[in-house]
C-alpha cells in the first residue's frame, strides 16, 4: 500500500486545540461492522457495549518532559526526554541552532540543573543529569502538548491531558493515550454498574507517535520502539472474557498496540497461550494484519498518512475509514489529540 492511499485534506478549523468543558461531551462516531455510521456522544458508550466485555486502558501519565535552558557556551537549547534509563541518565531529543557534542554542559533552572552530553544512539542524545530526573522534570519541566496545538502548554493542560485512570508512579510517556481522555469518573462508574468489567495495560508513548512515514511504500516504514506491559490481571480478564463470549475493546492505539504486542510475544495466533508480557515493541499495525485480542477499538482521529490512521484502517478496512473520516470532515467533527472520538468494530 501507498502513503497516499491514507492522506485526507482536513480544514484548518476542525483541529481541536482546546479541550471541551467536559471530557465525555465529546462526540462519538460508530463504525459498525457492517451498516452505516451513526453520530452519537461519548456518553453513548455504554448502551453500546454488552454486559460481560472488557475495556481496556492506558495507565501511562504523559510526564512534564520539556525543558528549556541553554549550552554553557550561551546558546538556547530545549530538551524533551524521551526515556528515563536510570535515575540521573535518559534518552532525549535536543533541539539547538548546533547539535551539541559529547561533553557538552547544558544549564536548566539559571543554572541549578546541568546535564552532560554522553552520546548519541541514533536520533536520540543519552544525557546525564546532577541530580534525579524525575525531580527535575516535576519541578521544572514543561508538559509536551502535540505541536499541531500550535499553542503553549497552560493551567488547562495539567490536568486535561492526563487521563482521570492515569498511574503517578507511571509518569513516562510524551503524549498522552488520547483516546482514554473521553473518560471521567461517571462514565467510568456507568460502564461498571452496566457490568462491563475495566482492566488496565501500560504503553509509554514516545514522541515518535508523531514523526512523519517518509517511504511511501509503508511495508518500509521502521516503527520507533515503545515500552509496554500487560500485566497478569489483565490476561487474566482477558482470558475469562473471551471464554464466556464477551468482546475485548481497546481505549486508544497504545492499548492496542500493547494488547496485539502482548499477543504477538507469546505466539497466541499460533495457538500459544496468553501470558503477562512486558518489554519493548516497535509492531507496526497496518491493512493485512490479523487482530488477535481486539476486536472493537475506542479512538480520536488522527493525522493524514499517520501510522495511527494506518492501524484503524486495519481493523475496519481501509475504505470505511476513509470514508468515515469523509462523514466526520462533513459534519464538522473536532479532529485530533482533544477532539472527537470513534468506536470502531473489526470488520
């Protein structure tokens, strides 16, 4: 398949840079697996699912990893940390008019954080920081809200791009698994009395969710590499889920990208069985794969030739997603990381 097979022109003023009042007032557009779409609210959600499924979420919280200072030698210099290796090292992005070079000393805080340069691993600069990460982007980072916001980060951001289920011991993700931010307590709470039981994975978003595919056979396309977990209560809900006939829903294309990985690993297509499985995955999901474990996936909208559009389009097949996204256009629904979301059964 070509990458223009999953372009869509998208009117400047269907991208939504705010979030609304309230989470789940967002509108909701249902792909059934046969059928037309019909417009609903999040709120729908639970007069569309059955007593006995599963939904499962993302309990990464998206940390405060933006940091502005400059180079000893003066010049300006943003850091985004991509990954905490250990407690004073990680992997980050350095932005600044010249790359710095190994040994390089860059200033935070009028100076009271220093960072050296130790490396490079491919795009990425392996930093080591005076004193621990986690304390320094707490106190002094900024949240990486989607550069399609084309805004700065404000009081709103704190709390409206992080999930209502997110973990604080979990604070590792560059982007928030924006699907999951529909969701408050309330419909939470309707969704258990319902009897649709929740369970939870974890996949930390890097900031690679939103680099370009740049080959435009996307068979070519090389994933950038994640960390996941599925814990052994969710395979175990899993399990009893699919026993007794009920439908597993992921929240969002992290969830789905940990659940297929989790599946993948333990050769479960093959007839192996579903263990608890953490580590890293880069599985790039496109038309052609085969679902395992999914079988309807709750999303935003995402960007033109993006691998996210590429994933949904796998599971409901290229063309209802295109023109899905047509309907959506048309009937002026918000687009992207605070817009509207879909609910999409596998076809």
């Amino acid at each position: 398949m070509q990458l223009a097979d999953f372009s869509y022109h998208l009117p400047e003023h269907l991208i939504a840079r705010y979030p609304l009042p309230e989470r789940s007032a967002s509108r909701l557009l249902y792909l059934p697996r046969a059928g037309d779409v019909q417009d609903l609210t999040v709120k729908a959600l639970p007069d569309l699912l059955n007593a006995g499924d599963l939904l499962v979420l993302n309990d990464t919280r998206v940390m405060k990893a933006r940091l502005q200072g400059r180079k000893s030698s003066g010049g300006q210099v943003e850091v985004l940390v991509e990954r905490v290796l250990t407690e004073q090292t990680a992997l980050a992005h350095v932005g600044a008019s010249r790359a710095p070079k190994v040994g390089a000393v860059l200033l935070f805080a009028d100076g009271q954080v220093e960072v050296t340069v130790l490396g490079r691993r491919d795009n990425l600069f392996e930093l080591q920081f005076n004193q621990p990460i986690v304390t320094v982007l707490e106190q002094y980072g900024e949240l990486p809200i989607p550069p399609y916001f084309d805004r700065e980060a404000d009081a709103t951001d704190e709390s409206r791009y992080q999930t209502v289920f997110n973990d604080p011991n979990k604070a590792a993700s560059v982007a928030a698994p924006t699907a999951g931010l529909h969701l408050d307590d309330a419909l939470l709470a309707a969704l258990r009395t319902k009897g649709i039981q929740i369970a939870y994975v974890t996949l930390h978003v890097g900031a690679g969710t939103f680099q370009p595919v740049r080959s435009n056979d996307i068979t070519q396309h090389q994933m950038h590499s994640e960390w996941g977990e599925v814990p052994v209560e969710t395979v175990a809900k899993i399990t009893a889920t699919q026993a007794a006939g009920g439908q597993v829903i992921a929240v969002g294309t992290t969830a789905t990208r940990a659940l297929e990985s989790a599946a993948k690993a333990c050769g479960v297509a093959d007839g192996g069985q579903l263990r608890a499985w953490s580590g890293e995955t880069n599985i790039f999901i496109y038309p052609s794969y085969r679902f395992v474990l999914v079988d309807r996936l709750m999303t935003n909208f995402h960007l033109p030739e993006s691998t996210l559009l590429m994933l949904v389009s796998a599971l409901a097949s290229r063309e209802r997603i295109m023109a899905a996204y047509q309907h959506a256009i048309a009937a002026e629904y918000r687009f992207f990381s605070y817009g509207d979301a879909m609910l999409i059964d596998r076809h």
